[in-house]
C-alpha cells in the first residue's frame, strides 16, 4: 500500500486514511496530559493522514534504520500534533497537566512499545485488503479455506482445480501479503 501510495494511487490513499486513521487516533489520545481530547486526537489523525497522502513520504537513510521508518514518521507526526494542540490551549489560557512538550525530544518508546502490536495488527490488515482486491475472487477464496485449515485436496475438489493450484495460489497470497507487510513496516 505504501508503495502504491508513493505513486499517488487515490485508491491507496483512501485505504491508508480507512485503515490508519484509528491507530493515529488511539495514539494522539495517549497524549491527553497535553490537553489532547477525542475531538483533537480525530483531527490530528485526519491531518497526519493528509500529510502523509500529499507528500506521500520516503525513507531518508541519513535519519535511520530503514525498518520501521514509517512507523517512526508516523509516531513523529502526531506527538507533532499533540505539541500543536498543546500550545493552543495554553495561549487559550486553558489549565493543562504534564510537562511543557519537546518537538525535539525523541519520541516516548513506551508509547513506541504500546503501539507495536497494534501497529503490526494494522499493517497485517492494511496488506490483506490490498491483496485481496488486487487477486481473483477464486484465488482469494482459495486462501481463505487454507488459512482457517482446510485440506487442499477438498478446497480442490470444491473449486474444481488441482492440488498442485491450491498450493500455488495460496503460497503466491502469502508471498504479497508478505512483501505488503514489509513494504508498510518499512
């Protein structure tokens, strides 16, 4: 998805905003010490996610490892948000706990940490449906039987093709979802 989103693929872009925003929601509320309610942690993954759609980043080499880049950008992006709504409330003059907000300081890892599994779950979702509407109906109900564990002899029969296709389709499934996966966690 990542990559098609790079390209300007709408379609990409409207998946990416579908499957992301909600992490980035759930993330920007963990700022709430900084005065981030539901209302803001919606908008600032609104604006993270058309960020992102129009200047549709890359891995820059000299800022990292190149796993998890994105992830990074990402966290990066709304702890970026949450500063800005930060210093809206105090020139507001609202009352707001915690520490005054650092851009510059690195990003919270137990924040990091906390989202990891989510983020996984998110890109292992984000992938699927990418490859889903990318493979024929036939080949993606192939993969389905198989991934909940049916035999390949009776996913063959029901569908009327060969083991040696079952085993082909599902594998070739695999491997997309695989490299999607790889593509997104950068």
């Amino acid at each position: 998805m990542l990559g098609r989103l790079q390209q300007g693929d709408r379609t990409a872009a409207e998946q990416f905003y579908r499957v992301y925003s909600p992490l980035l929601a759930a993330t920007a509320r963990k700022y709430g010490r900084w005065g981030v309610g539901s209302d803001d942690a919606e908008d600032i993954a609104m604006g993270v996610c058309l960020r992102v759609i129009k200047r549709r980043p890359q891995h820059d080499p000299a800022r990292g490892p190149a796993r998890g880049w994105f992830r990074r950008y990402l966290s990066r992006a709304v702890r970026n948000g949450a500063v800005d709504v930060w210093r809206r409330r105090t020139r507001e003059g609202s009352p707001i706990d915690g520490d005054i907000p650092d851009r510059t300081a690195p990003p919270d890892m137990r924040l990091i940490e906390i989202e990891e599994a989510e983020f996984r779950r998110v890109a292992l979702y984000a992938a699927t449906e990418s490859v889903r509407s990318r493979v024929e109906a036939r080949t993606w109900e192939v993969f389905e039987r198989r991934a909940k564990g049916e035999e390949p002899s009776a996913v063959a029969h029901d569908l009327e093709l060969s083991a040696a296709k079952v085993y082909e389709d599902y594998r070739r499934v695999l491997r997309m979802i695989a490299a999607e996966v790889r593509e997104v966690d950068g």
